[in-house]
C-alpha cells in the first residue's frame, strides 16, 4: 500500500486536492468548449456550397467532443471512489488538465477554417418560402427520413400544384448548408418526356462530367455508377418523375453507406417501384389557403372592405391547391372592382370556357396526371367522377358499381372479380392524385375541386358531359346543351326538379348515361325517353314518380335500370323489349306485380325486389335468369310476404350474392341440396326461413322465426357464420340435443359458425351435445340463449358413461366474447360435473334470471405462480342479484374474490 502512495505526486496526497484538481479540469473544459463554439459561429459564416471544413479543423472537433466525454466518465469514478483508488486518480486527472489546455492553444486557428471543395457539386435554387403548418410538418418529416440510416430511398408525392417541388427545393438548399452530413446533392429535373440517354446525361453534367452520345447506354450506366460511387454519401434528388424508373439502366446505385434517393412524382405507383419511404404532401388547410391568397393579392385588394367576403369566395374556389391559390390570386391582384370579382367567382363556379387566362396553368399542370392514365377506359373512371355534385363524399363501392354498369370494367363471370378490378382502379386514381379520401366521411373518396374543375374542362369537348348535379336546379336548364354529340348527363340531387314536356329538344342518340337520382321528380312527359333511343344506365333511384313513361318500354340498348326507393311507384310499363338489361332494381317501390315481360331479361345479371309489394313470383321466373350474379328478394317489415324455391335459387350457379326467404324448412333443404362442392353457392346469403327478423346480417346468416321444426334431418350450408333461432315450435325427444338435428353441406362440419341465437324455443331441454360442441364450435365468438322456458343444459353429454367419467372433458373455444344467458328458469347446467370450458377470449358474460344454476363451469388461466386469474380479456360479468352471485359455484376457490370487480347487477 505504501508503494502505491508513493508512485503519486506528494503534493496531491489528501482528498481535498483532488477535488480541487477536479474543480480546475471543468474550469478549463468549459474554456475550451466556449472556443468550441466561437469556432464553429465563423466556420458558418465561411462555409458555402463550393467550400468545406479542413480536415484539421474537424478533427480537432473530435478530439475535443472525446475530452469531453473523458472528463465526464472521470467525474463519475471520482465519486465513487476509495482511499486507494484515489491515488491514482489523482494522475488522471493531471493528464487530463494538460490535454484540456493543449488542445485549447490547437483551437486557435490562424488561417480559414475552410477551403474550396473541388468535389462538391450543388448549386442553389431559387425557390419560395414554405407556407402554411401541413407543409412544414412534411419538410419535418422528409428530414427525419434523411437522418434515419435506415432509410435509403424517399418518395415524395402528390398532385400537381400542391408544393412537392418547393419543398425539395428548400431540402435541397438547405442540404447544400449542412457540414458532414453528405459529401454532394445533385438535383435533376426530369421533364415528362425524359428518356435514360438524357437522364444520364443530365446526372454527368451536374458532375461536370461529359459523356458521350454515341456511347453504348449500358456502358455509359456503368460511368454513372462509378462517379457517383466515388463521390461517397451522396443525395440524388429527382424531381417531377413521371413514371417507373430502372435505377440499374440509368447507372444510379442502390443507396448505401448514407447515401439517399430522393424522388418527388405524382403516382404512388413509381414511389412503390422504388420502395421508398413514402411522404404525402396534401393540400393547405382551408385557413393558410386564405392566408396565401390574401398575401399574393395583395394589401390595396384587401383594403377594400367591400371585396373581403367576394375574394374569400374565390379563395374557397382554390380548394388548398397552393398552385391554383398563386396562379389565381396573381391573375386578380390589384383589381379593385366588385364587378370583376363577382365575374370571376362566377367563371371559377360555373367552369366557363372565359377564365382560360386563370385555370391555363393550373389545368395544364393538373392534366398531366390524367394524361398519364394511358388506359381509356380508367380515364372514362376517372372523368365519371365528375358526375357526382362538387364537394360530394362518394361511397367507393357506389362509384365502382357505376364504372361497372358503364362497361369501363372488363366484363368478367364472376361480380366480386369485377369489384377487385373497380378498387383497383381507385387505388391507381388514388396513387395518381386524381381522387382522393375523404376527411370527412369515413371509407368515402371525393374529387379535389379543381381537379374535378379539370375533369369537367376535359369534358366539356370530348366525351361531352353536361354535368349539373346538386346545383339546386328546379327546372332542366340551358336545353341547346342537349344536343347530338352529347354523351353523359348528371342533374342527381336537385330537389324539386321538374322535366319540361319540349324536353329533350333534339334527338341525343349518343347520350348513354342519364342520372336523375335523388331529385324528387313527380311526373316525367310520355315523350320523354323517344328521343334518347341510345341510353344505356338510367338511374332515376330515390324520385316521387308514381308510374314511368311508356317510352320507357322502347329503350331496347338499355342495360341497367335502377328505381331504388321510388316509394309511390306502383307500376311499370312492359320491359319484354329490353333484353339487353343486365341490372334492374325495383327495391323499396311499392311496385304489386312482376313488370310484364321480365321473364324475357335472360341477361340479368343483378336484380333487386326489396321491400316491394309483390307478393307472388311465378314458379321457374327466376330460373330464367341463369346469369344472376345478385338477387335480393327479401321482405321489410310491413311489407307483403314473398317466398322463393329453394331448388331455382340453388339452380341458379353464377350466384354470389342472395338474400330472400323460404316457406319453411322443406325449402330451405332442397337448396341446401344443392350445395354439392365446398366453392358452391353464394359467398354472401342473408336467408330467412318463415317469418322474417332481420336481427343481424353477416356475410352468411340464417334465421329460422316461427317454424314448426320436426326433423332429425336440417341442413345448413357448413359454412354459415350466423345462426338465429327464434320462436319455433320443436318436436325434440326429451334426451336429444337439439343442435344434434342439423347437417352441415357439403362439408360434415361447421367451420365458420361464429354467432348463434336462441329465443322463445319453449321446448328445447338440450342445446348442444359435447362432441357438436368439440367440432363446430371452434370460431364462436357470441352464444346468446333467450327466454327458453325448459332450457336445462346447454352442452349436454354424449351418453350416460361420459356423464359418470371421471375425466374432466374439456370444451376449448378459443374465440368466444360474449356468453349470455337471460331468463332461462329451468337451467341447471352449463355443462355436467367433469366439463369446463376454456375461453380465454371471452369479454362479457351475462347470466341474468337462471336461479337454478349452481355451477359457472370456466376455466380460469393461470399465472406463472399457478394461481388463478381472470381472463385477460374480460371486461363485465353482468348478473341479476347478489344472492345468486354468493351461491353460485366456481372450480377455484377464491374465484370469485377475483372476478368480483367486474361483476355489474343487472
């Protein structure tokens, strides 16, 4: 011990010199982080895109970040130091303190603290500020992804005009400040009709790099590679690309080592065949979008009181577009007239061919991305969008059904093929900037104002469409519109609208689309439809017509006919004429009879007849229809009873989507017979077997109300997920389950059966047996047993020897939520003695009104300690009294301590 004291300075041989020693070491480390600071304040006023910091200079910021660090570490031993540690920490300390001073004297550099950078290549661009709190928060988010080591590739994107250049051109600029992030940013704009000789020629010359023209496309990749390869962490900025780029054929490398691509483009679609980090530039908010407009007006516009409320009106018109903002505030900055304010709100509204001066930029901008769709087919989508009323939240699914009855889906045999097709159509208009979510209405879409002012600009010339939905028009307008070369006419939502009788003035053979839906028409002229010989979908859903012209019956092109919730409609003219008609929808009319002539629409492919008044479908009418992808013949409540066959619904193969009611069970098994593979049938059915409930709907369900159930031999299709039982008559041997008496088809087994229902079946003594239980109950997620008088058991035992077992056999449901069990008086059992039931899963458990039972047979889980716990997913037990609650039984002995905090008294 005495030698190691004595290896130390005897100067330093009590702890409080140590101290003090430590005491000057900070003293000095902050001297020298202050020169730290100084020095890097004149390195920013020195440094520029064509200079860098000298290698010495940054290794003395690194030598000086370690010190610090040393010094740090230091200060923690001191504290935690003994008498014998102390000697030789007192000599670290000392070679610290000269460290500290030594590098202090290196900091005080005599020449410049940077020098030219031959190797650095990014020049400034000229851009504007950013505007508005949704933009900064992407420029956020994009720098965040360029610090991210995990990120390689960004894509930046959105539609025309709402910034995306602007943003990169800030990133860019500011890249070109930034030390020691990245040894060169390159920036290329890639014009629309780039090709890769001219893209690689672009990239060289930013290295001030020459190649040459007739040089092989695959060799000059290969000189592209390897400069930038030799340029270390690079950033390659592409701004404005238009479509799917091969990195490999351009010469670009795969980023690494820090490097980053940075691309900015319109389609999602290139930014997901680059896999790049993805960053969605959306539109200003309704108050920066004023704010904007406001500042490129200018303040002697907005001086004037009297304009404020005319030019935030203009302003609104913009719809957040920052491009339509700056191009149309800039177009009306310095007018200080009323008149030509007023003049341009209602040019912008009424999309006049007169403010071309004004939407010239914007839709030439805005049009590249509709031009890009290539498809003529996915452009006539697109361009159908503008049908709907400006600002209107579409339903995805009514939008697609649409493109579907227009013929711009490929026509497939199979309906949910054609429905994949339309959602893939939205996504790639999605993906392009042309539609867009909505933010109000949840799972809606909706058209950007001008991009739809774009849409009806493009269709004003060809396709022509007169578009005047939700106007709040009272009487069909501007009748010399109506003329030979017109395609498409929308006047939905205009309530109270009135068709004149001169109406069309002029023959429209080439109009194929006429939507007239939700306007409440009462009476369209008998002449009407003799001049729109060439009509195709003829949409006049939600009118208070009480009959249809008789010109409707001559529409022989005619494929889809809807006249969904025309309440007062009773009757309609003969359509033996229209075999071409594909879709017909007469739900919600108060339609008596099947139309005359029907029985001829062999093309049928969807038809509805809800909640109509007819109450007698001729026998092999529907069999007609061998093309039937969806029929809906179900009753309302109030409404007249209506039965269909079982054996023509089964017959009827190209089914998808079938909802209607059978007699009685007799019916419901001859169309389950007809179920002889596992992919036939409907993959949606809502089927109703004597009176009709309509508690739940589920992709597939059954309900059976008020039958009289006296066979051994129910089938069921085997992959029905609901089943409701409600009010039957059941003549069940007292030891039989009842559940016992259904057979699954074409499969032996329920496998999909998640929700079943019982209510006011007096007889039932038995619900289920153990091995119906064990086998179809595996995906049963809510048991809801009601009001059965002489319910005793819900899983009863195979057999009196699995009653005496004295093995517990054990009921696994993994996905049931919900048990409820009311008003069940006779109930003595959940299941017998040796059973218990494992769920795991289970979140409410109701049992109100059964006195008689004793047991609650569930298995609790156990911890890691092997005691008991609840569920993990319990959330309520609700009962009906506490007296039940303190005599019912529980197979653990503080179970009920444990679950008391959910229990709820009904």
């Amino acid at each position: 011990m005495n030698f190691l004291l004595d290896t130390i300075d005897e100067s330093w041989d009590t702890q409080t010199n140590l101290v003090e020693r430590m005491n000057d070491l900070k003293r000095k480390l902050e001297g020298l982080n202050a020169l730290k600071e100084d020095t890097e304040s004149k390195i920013s006023l020195e440094l520029h895109p064509r200079k860098k910091v000298k290698k010495e200079v940054e290794l003395w910021f690194r030598n000086v970040d370690g010190i610090s660090d040393n010094v740090q570490e230091l200060q923690q031993k001191i504290e935690e130091r003994t008498a014998v540690s102390g000697g030789f920490l007192k000599g670290t300390v000392f070679k610290k303190i000269q460290e500290v001073e030594e590098l202090f004297q290196q900091g005080k550099f005599r020449d410049n603290l940077v020098v030219d950078n031959d190797g650095w290549i990014g020049q400034a661009l000229s851009t504007t500020t950013l505007f508005g709190e949704v933009p900064k928060m992407c420029m956020e988010k994009i720098w965040a992804y360029l610090r991210d080591d995990d990120i390689q590739k960004i894509g930046v994107w959105g539609m025309g005009g709402v910034g995306k250049t602007t943003i990169m051109k800030l990133i860019h600029n500011q890249l070109l400040k930034e030390t020691g992030e990245f040894d060169i940013v390159i920036w290329i704009t890639v014009s629309k009709e780039m090709n890769i000789i001219k893209l690689q020629n672009r990239i060289a010359r930013a290295m001030n790099v020459s190649l040459h023209e007739d040089e092989d496309e695959a060799i000059r990749a290969g000189m592209i590679y390897e400069m930038l390869a030799r340029q270390g962490k690079y950033v390659l900025i592409l701004d404005d690309l238009w479509d799917r780029l091969s990195l490999e054929e351009v010469g670009i490398p795969e980023p690494c080592n820090g490097s980053k691509l940075l691309v900015t483009t319109r389609l999602l679609d290139v930014c997901h065949y680059l896999n790049c980090r993805e960053v969605k530039i959306p539109t200003l908010s309704k108050p920066d979008a004023l704010r904007l407009f406001k500042e490129k007006v200018g303040q002697d516009v907005m001086n004037h009181s009297d304009l404020l409320h005319i030019v935030e009106s203009v302003a609104e018109q913009c719809a957040g577009l920052p491009l339509a903002v700056v191009t149309i505030a800039s177009t009306m900055k310095g007018v200080c007239n009323a008149h030509e304010w007023r003049n341009a709100l209602a040019e912008l509204t009424r999309h006049a061919k007169s403010v071309n001066e004004m939407e010239e930029k914007v839709f030439h901008q805005l049009r590249f991305s509709y031009d890009r769709l290539r498809d003529e087919k996915i452009k006539h989508c697109f361009l159908c969008c503008a049908l709907y009323p400006e600002d209107c939240e579409i339903d995805p699914n009514e939008l697609i059904k649409l493109w579907i009855e227009e013929g711009l889906v490929d026509e497939m045999d199979i309906m949910q093929v054609e429905i994949d097709k339309g959602h893939t159509i939205l996504n790639k208009l999605k993906n392009s900037c042309l539609i867009e979510n909505s933010t109000i209405g949840r799972g809606r879409v909706k058209l950007h104002d001008i991009v739809r002012d774009m849409a009806l600009h493009i269709t004003s010339v060809r396709p022509r469409f007169l578009v005047r939905a939700g106007m709040q028009l009272k009487e069909i307008s501007n009748v010399q519109d109506w003329n030979e070369d017109l395609q498409k006419v929308s006047l939905m939502e205009n309530w109270g609208l009135q068709i004149p009788s001169q109406m069309p003035p002029q023959k429209c053979l080439n109009l194929t689309t006429l939507l007239l839906s939700k306007c409440y028409i009462k009476c369209i002229p008998e002449c009407f439809f003799d001049k729109l010989q060439g009509l195709k979908t003829l949409d006049l859903s939600n009118n208070l017509i009480w009959s249809l012209p008789n010109s409707v019956s001559n529409l022989e092109t005619l494929t889809t006919l809807l006249l969904h919730s025309c309440e007062f409609l009773e009757e309609v003219p003969s359509l033996s004429k229209l075999e071409a008609l594909k879709k017909l929808d007469l739900g919600e009319t108060s339609i008596k009879d099947i139309p005359h002539g029907m029985e001829r629409l062999v093309n049928l492919k969807y038809l509805d007849l809800t909640g109509t008044k007819i109450t007698e479908i001729a026998d092999g009418t529907l069999a007609k229809f061998t093309y039937l992808q969806y029929l809906v013949v179900n009753n309302c409540f109030g409404k007249a009873d209506r039965f269909v066959k079982g054996a023509e619904i089964g017959g009827l193969r190209k089914l998808e989507i079938f909802k209607g009611r059978f007699y009685d069970l007799n019916e419901l098994n001859r169309y389950a017979q007809t179920l002889y593979a596992p992919k036939r049938g409907p993959r949606q059915y809502c089927i109703y077997v004597g009176n009709q409930l309509e508690y739940y709907e589920s992709e597939k369900s059954v309900e059976l109300n008020g039958c009289s159930i006296c066979t051994h031999d129910i089938k069921l299709p085997s992959d029905v997920e609901v089943l409701i039982i409600e009010d039957c008559i059941i003549d069940l041997c007292e030891k039989e389950s009842f559940f016992s008496w259904f057979t699954p088809v074409p499969l032996k087994i329920f496998l999909s059966l998640s929700r079943v229902r019982i209510n006011f079946c007096e007889t039932i003594k038995k619900l289920f047996s153990s091995n119906w239980v064990l086998h179809s109950l595996q995906n049963l997620n809510a048991l809801l047993v009601e009001d059965c008088g002489n319910m005793e058991e819900i899983i009863a035992p195979e057999s009196e020897s699995e009653e005496e077992g004295t093995s517990a056999v054990k009921f696994i449901l993994p996905k049931l939520l919900r048990l409820e069990l009311w008003n069940l008086p006779e109930l003595k059992r959940i299941c017998d003695a040796n059973g218990v039931i494992i769920c795991d899963s289970v979140e409410q458990i109701d049992i109100i009104e059964c006195p008689k039972l004793k047991r609650i047979p569930l298995k609790l889980p156990l911890r890691e300690d092997g005691q008991p716990s609840p569920p993990p997913s319990l959330k309520e037990i609700t009962i009906s009294s506490e007296e039940w609650w303190e005599l019912v039984e529980w197979d653990y002995p503080n179970a009920k301590s444990l679950l008391e905090p959910y229990v709820k008294i009904w």
